[in-house]
C-alpha cells in the first residue's frame, strides 16, 4: 500500500468519530425552556390565577405554574425559598415580612359565604347571622330545625335533620377570614376557638382546600361549609344570605364585597396590612377579605420581576376576568401604591 493511502486509512475513523460529535450550538434558538414562575397556597385566589396564568402565558410564552395548597402551605413555601411567590389570605404583620425578608401585596377582593347541602331549600333562600354560623360550627346548633335558625327564616321548611359540619383541614387563609368574622360577632368562638389558618375545631370533618370542602358538601346531605365564592359560582352550590352588621339581610356578589373594601384605604396601611370583616353598611357583604402575595426580598431581580410583571398585567389587563369570577379588582390608586412599594421594597420596576 502507497504511503498516502496507509495515512488516510488511518485517519478516517478519527474523521468518522469526529462526525458524530455534536456541535455546541446546533440546537435551533427557538429550543429554549420558556420562563416558569412558580407559586404556591391560597385556593381562595386559584379560580383567578388559573385565568389569568393561561390568558398571560398566550401573550407572553411566560409560564406560571401556581399549586392551590392553602395559605399556610405558601406561607411555608416562601419562607423556605422553594417557589416565586406564595399566595395568603391571611396578611402577614410587618415585623414578621421583616423577620422573613418578604414583601407583601393585595391582589383582589373576595368574599367567603356559608354552603349548605338542604333538601327541599333553594340557593339564597336560607338565612343566617354570624352570632348563629359561631354556634353551629360551636357545635351548640345541631339541628336544621332549631329555634334559631328558624327565626330568622320564616316560612323556610326546614328539615328535622342533624347539622354536620365541614371545615379546612389545612392551613387556610380562608379559614383565617372565617375565624376573624366569627370572633367579631361570636364572643364564645373568640374566647373559646379565636383566629387562625388553622385552628382546634370544636366538631365536624375536615376537606383540604376550598374544593375540598365544595366537595364534601356536594356529598352529604344536611352539611354546613365555608368556601370564597368563586367555588359556589363554579360548582353551582347551594349558598346561604347572612345578616349583615347593619342588620341588613346581603347575598354573596361583587358588589357586596367592594361596598366591604369601601371602607378601607390600602394605601394607608402599613405593608398593605388590613381586615375586611363585619365591616358597616347596608350592602356590605360580612365576611370580605382579600389575598396577598408574598415575595422574597433575597430572590434573584430577574425572577421577581418577572413576577411582578405577571400580576401588573393581571391588574391592568385581568380586570374583566377577576369580575366574571366576581373578585373585585384593585382601584386604580391601590396599584399605582403597589407599583410604588414594589421600588421602594425590591427597587424594581416591572
């Protein structure tokens, strides 16, 4: 064999092999991982982020994947650094933000009504006040038929049934705006059970998340539940009207739940920190509240502001999806506070 040849058969599985080395930048740029934010805990604000993540990924390509565990478990989840942003109907004082290094915002305004499971009683139909809803939950009302209930709703046929009643079993914001209410207008639930995501309930069973408990009640006949009200939109339950603190009998709707944030100012309140139960007026609906997120102060910029740009957009342009939902969107002069504590906190403009 010729000296040229006897160098090429040595070179040509080292060319071969060379081929099959994949080159650095042969994958085409469109290959890319999209942007993911993730989030965690409120189910009371999870009917309205799914929206809006859906409608903003279709605009942006920006993904946001938001996991209803329940106030108590965002709380937890931000403070360990394992998601973005952690969702709570429950405010965090703001020694405790500091503590933590978060940040906190409203995102909307909602309302938790009563859910029944009553054969033969229509939705709206049945009335209750907060002094009788402590001491069903009490476990001190345990009939349909009690003297009670039966006052403030005559001519309701109402059934000779055993009351169960059906609560969170999981650290819940909701539970904690429930729990507010009752001890406002229930001196026993305040001395005897008080405030919290969770708290020691005197009687009745437990479902994990608003949809748990939606769940429950859709099930058991003679049932009693707490839920915010997108949940009884979406499953089409049976609600219940309450006496309001004006004496004035209010069903569940947007605008009750907005009449309940007239009578607060955001801006004013240090860290966004404010109730919206057993608030006055005649429209007012009782047990209003609202859901914050929480950010961490230490999280990468670019991650923050990411999310920041998530929620500037649901505020600006998810106002009409909040509204269908019946969540009452932010005033205008609220977000432009938001807009201005998220510079003065993070020093971040989305």
């Amino acid at each position: 064999m010729n000296p040229v040849r006897r160098r090429l058969t040595r070179l040509l599985p080292a060319v071969f092999a060379a081929a099959l080395i994949p080159l650095p930048f042969a994958a085409p740029a469109h290959a890319a991982d999209p942007v993911t934010i993730t989030g965690a805990g409120s189910s009371w604000i999870y009917p309205l982020l799914t929206k809006w993540a859906a409608a903003y990924e279709k605009e942006t390509g920006v993904r946001i994947n938001y996991q209803s565990i329940g106030s108590g478990g965002g709380i937890a989840q931000i403070k360990a650094g394992t998601v973005d942003f952690g969702a709570t109907d429950m405010p965090l004082p703001s020694d405790e933000l500091e503590r933590a290094g978060l940040i906190q915002f409203p995102t909307a305004i909602g309302g938790v009504d009563l859910v029944v499971n009553l054969e033969g009683v229509k939705p709206g139909e049945l009335v209750l006040s907060g002094p009788v809803v402590g001491d069903i939950f009490l476990g001190k009302i345990t009939k349909w038929n009690d003297p009670a209930i039966a006052a403030l709703n005559p001519g309701v046929k109402l059934p000779a049934t055993d009351i169960t009643v059906v609560h969170r079993s999981d650290g819940s914001g909701t539970t904690f705006t429930f729990c507010d209410y009752l001890s406002k207008v229930n001196p026993e639930w305040k001395e005897k059970v008080g405030v919290g995501t969770s708290v020691n309930w005197p009687t009745g069973v437990g479902g994990k998340g608003n949809e748990g408990i939606a769940a429950y009640v859709g099930r058991l006949p003679g049932s009693i539940g707490y839920v915010e009200y997108a949940y009884i939109l979406e499953n089409k339950l049976n609600y219940v009207r309450l006496v309001n603190r004006d004496g004035k009998t209010v069903s569940p709707s947007l605008q009750a739940f907005q009449a309940a944030a007239a009578n607060v100012d955001f801006t004013k309140a240090k860290d966004f920190y404010v109730l919206l139960t057993d608030q006055p007026g005649a429209e007012t609906w009782p047990i209003a509240g609202s859901t914050w997120q929480l950010l961490r102060k230490d999280a990468p910029a670019e991650k923050n502001r990411e999310v920041l740009r998530f929620f500037r957009w649901g505020f600006e342009k998810g106002r009409d999806v909040a509204e269908s939902l019946s969540y009452g969107p932010l005033p205008e002069s609220t977000v432009k506070a938001i807009e201005t504590y998220w510079k003065n906190k993070l020093g971040i403009e989305p």
